[in-house]
C-alpha cells in the first residue's frame, strides 16, 4: 500500500507526532499553525472546510505556546485544531451554517468541551463546516462554503461534521471536535479516510453547543488516527485514554460480526472484500471473530430516527415557525417531520431503545458473548452530490449505536475501485473506549489505510450543487391531512414542494415508529 506524504504545508502524518515534536521543542507552534493556515488559504476555497478562520488569534496563541517553559506544556502543546461550528468559541460566532441562527448567542465565550482542548494547550485556528444544526446537507441556496470531498470534490463528505472530515483528510489540520447524533463523527470520517469516536453519550461536556437531539447528542474527536482519538478524548475527559503502543490491544479480543448486515443489500462488494481482510488483520493480530447476530438493528434505527427528529423539532421548531424560509430545505424539511410524532411516540421510542439496549448487552455479556461487534461504518464509497438519490437512502450502519449510547470507532480500512476510503466500526461496552482505541491503535499499527492523504488540486472547479430531490407526489391521503394539521398546529406553512417532502418524511416516520409501540403501553 503506498503512502501518501502530507499535505501541501503539514509537515506531519499525525497529531501525535506533532504533538511530540511540540512538547520536545523540535518544532514550534506559530510554524505548525502559519502552515494549516497557509493550506487552508489553498484549499478551503476548493473544500469549504471552514466557515470562519481565527489567523491573528491563532498565531498569537501560538507565539504565547511557544514561549512556555518545557515544564508548563500542556499534553497537546501548541498543536493546531479545528471545531465544528455548532460549539461556542470565544474568537467568533455559532453559526451552526444556518442563516436562521441568532450569531449573538455565547458570543465571546466557549464551550467546555473547547476550554478543555485549549487548557490541554491546543490553538483553535477556526470553525468548520457542518449540515445546518448537525441535520440534512447543504442547501445550494444557501451562501455557506459547501463541503467538498478531498478524494474526488463532486463527491459528499458525509455529514454532519463536515468540513472536520474534509480538512483532515486533505492534511490542512491534523484533529478536531464534532458531534454525532446519527453518525456524524463517523461517517465524514468514513467517506472522507480519517478516524472518528463517537464516545458513550455523555461523557464530553455538550454545555455551549447546539443541541439536535440531547438523548443521543454526542462530542467526539476526529483525527488520522485512533491514538490522536485518544489524545483528545484525554483532553476532552481529563482521564487518560491514550492507547500503548504493544499488540496487547487486541490479543484475545472477541470481536463479533453480524454478517447479515455485511452481506444486505447496498453493501458493496469492494466493502465487503475490505472488511474481510480487516477482520483477517485483526485476526493475525490476536483477536477472536465470531458471529453475532443484531435483531435489534432494524428497531435501533427506527428509535435512532424517531426520537432524533422528535426532538429535533422540540427543540428548533419555535424558529422553524418564525423563519421558515431562512432555514435550508433539507433541514427544514426533516425536522418538520418530527411535529408529526407527539410526545408519546417520542417517548415510547426513548423506553424501546432502552429494552433493545440492555438485550444486547445481555447478549454480549452472556455465553458466546463478545467484546466488540464489527461491521462496516458506511456500505460504500463517497456519493456524488449528483446521483439521484440522496445521500441518507444508504443502509445506515452508524444511527443504531446512538439510539444505544454505546461508543463506536471509525478507521479507514481500505479504499474502492475509485479510490475512495472504505471504514471499518467497532462497537463496545458503555464507556469502553479504552477498549476500541487500542483495537484501533493495534490494527493501524499493522496497516496504514489512515496515512493515506488526498490531494486535491486547487485550480478544480467543481460543479454547482444540484437542487434537492423532488419528493414522491403521490395523491393526498388521510394520513396526509392528519400531517398537515400538526404542521398548522405547530405554526409551520410550508410551501407546496416542502409539503409534498414532509408528508413523505413524516409517512416513513410514523411508519417505523408506530413498528415500535407493541414493546412499550404508551405513557400517560
């Protein structure tokens, strides 16, 4: 496998060999930081992987890192990062990439989660791109920078933290801090080729960032590798996460693999054929792989779904009624869904989630249990942002895990037919990171898919993004009126095109959620 070299400025293939190089004084902070912002002046206007750039506070944080005794340097001393722009950063506004957002929130402040990162002694050099408040994809109406994948631009990054997928894996920085609701720590790092956690839920502060869905909210690290991760998530946690360097990390794991869900339908064959060879690798490595059936998979995913966009219009849709129109049309259009629902199906999916959760755990617990489960983190490479199709009509394989709480790990395992990175997911035991990042360290040691960078040319001009999808216009129904009047009730008007993709939004909803009832009475 041949390895690509950094990045146009980077002179490093990982956080943790910057951070080593800092804290050593073999490099200084204000060069690290001059040379992402230097790749980010190439390459964000091709990318769009920041919405707004801190250049004169970032280096003034680092002449301040770089004047530090040896002694008074924190654990990621002087290193250049990235956070994602639902946080709250003193240098600049929330944006959240929606034109509906009030910019004056937390102004002049940050998240705890951002004050973590900068006590560890890292300099945040800006605000990346996202899906607006963490749901749907861009909206070409829009003004915002629109995500492009470094690997091939026409190309989604995943979302939604995803100008931290796009700037990693094009080298402009080596760490960030996203969030993951469904998948979005995960899946940019999966399209994109970089490693991403989505830790326990709750285990890093949320306080400062804009919520989508509290019950499955999670702030997690994205970087090149599992050790980064770990270097990070120390810094985000104060406890020690930092994966050894022996292959005890994997010897005599029990690893199981659900192989119905490899083998479903629109899981590529250039996929599978990847994650075979990981699970061979793994297995070289000292790991045990079994199979281990997931019956819950298809309820987690409709929990996933309904309780994310139940509460997703708990919480924006007071502005959704205000300024419709200012929202994007994928996210409003998703998050009007959720008026539908009522708070008894919420609920009830909310109590389902718990009953599947603990089954599993039974089940891992108990005889011919496992460890860690595997699958693939996406069924295949990258979509083009002009395939029919929109991206979220992929088998999901991320969502269930945040209708659990459990932590979950991405790692580039391989690349397609185009080149395009393929990720493997390890799942584990609340609050079992410790577990997945030495898996991950283990098997990273043993391959180098994540040493891969992209290299895209700046002079490239991609296409425009292509207007979303028309929604299905089947004739209206009784269901249809009963969606309509929640709408009304809830101060929403969309227009007829926005209406026609709610209705069929809040069909497959109330579908999948009603699948759900016969586990719960609903509540009082």
């Amino acid at each position: 496998m041949e390895r690509r070299a950094p990045s146009m400025e980077q002179p490093f293939e990982s956080l943790s060999d910057a951070v080593h190089a800092l804290r050593t004084g073999a490099v200084g902070s204000r060069e690290l930081v001059t040379a992402a912002l230097a790749d980010a002046d190439a390459l964000d206007p091709l990318l769009g992987v920041f919405v707004t750039r801190f250049p004169g506070q970032a280096l003034a944080a680092a002449r301040a890192a770089d004047a530090l005794p040896a002694g008074e340097r924190g654990p990621l001393h002087g290193v250049p990062l990235a956070v994602k722009d639902n946080f709250a950063a003193a240098e600049g506004p929330v944006t959240a990439q929606s034109p509906a957002h009030d910019p004056g929130l937390w102004r002049g402040l940050d998240a705890p989660a951002v004050t973590r990162l900068r006590s560890a002694g890292a300099v945040v050099i800006g605000k990346t791109t996202m899906a607006e408040y963490a749901m749907g994809r861009p909206d070409p109406a829009h003004s915002f920078p629109v995500p492009r994948n470094p690997w091939d631009v026409e190309r989604w990054t995943g979302g939604s933290s995803t100008g931290n997928g796009a700037g990693i894996a094009a080298g402009i920085f080596l760490g960030a801090l996203g969030t993951d609701t469904s998948g979005s720590v995960r899946l940019p790092a999966a399209l994109c080729g970089t490693t991403g956690l989505k830790p326990t839920h709750g285990l890093v502060p949320l306080d400062r960032c804009l919520p989508l869905s509290p019950s499955q909210d999670v702030a997690g690290p994205m970087a090149v590798s599992a050790a980064d991760c770990g270097l990070l998530l120390s810094a985000l946690t104060g406890r020690s996460y930092a994966p050894g360097t022996s292959e005890a990390g994997v010897r005599g794991l029990r690893i199981g693999v659900p192989y119905g869900l490899v083998d479903a339908p629109g899981v590529t064959g250039a996929c599978r054929s990847a994650f075979a060879e990981a699970l061979r690798v793994l297995t070289e490595l000292g790991a045990e792989t079994r199979e281990f059936e997931l019956p819950e998979f298809p309820s987690l995913l409709s929990v996933n779904a309904t309780v994310m966009l139940g509460e997703a219009f708990a919480v924006h849709g007071a502005r959704l009624a205000e300024r419709w129109e200012l929202h994007g049309r994928a996210f409003r259009r998703l998050a009007a869904a959720g008026a539908a629902l009522g708070p008894g199906l919420v609920d009830r999916a909310r109590l389902t989630g718990k009953t599947l959760t603990a089954a599993l755990l039974d089940r891992m617990d108990g005889p011919g249990g496992v460890d860690v489960i595997a699958t693939p983190t996406w069924p295949a490479g990258a979509r083009p942002y002009h395939q029919e199709a929109a991206p979220g009509d992929e088998l999901n394989l991320t969502a269930p895990w945040n209708a659990t709480g459990l932590p979950a790990l991405a790692l580039p395992m391989g690349a397609d037919g185009a080149g395009l990175p393929l990720s493997l997911q390890l799942v584990a035991r609340p609050y079992a990171e410790r577990t997945l990042l030495a898996a991950g360290a283990a098997y990273q040691r043993a391959t180098a898919w994540h040493l891969r960078r992209a290299t895209p040319d700046p002079a490239t001009r991609p296409r425009p993004l292509p207007e979303p999808p028309p929604a299905n216009g089947a004739r209206e129904t009784a269901a249809d009126d009963l969606v309509t009047a929640a709408l009304t009730a809830a101060g929403l008007t969309p227009d007829p095109a926005d209406l026609t993709a709610v209705r069929a939004t809040a069909h497959a909803l109330l579908t999948s959620a009603h699948e759900l009832t016969p586990a719960h009475p609903e509540p009082a």
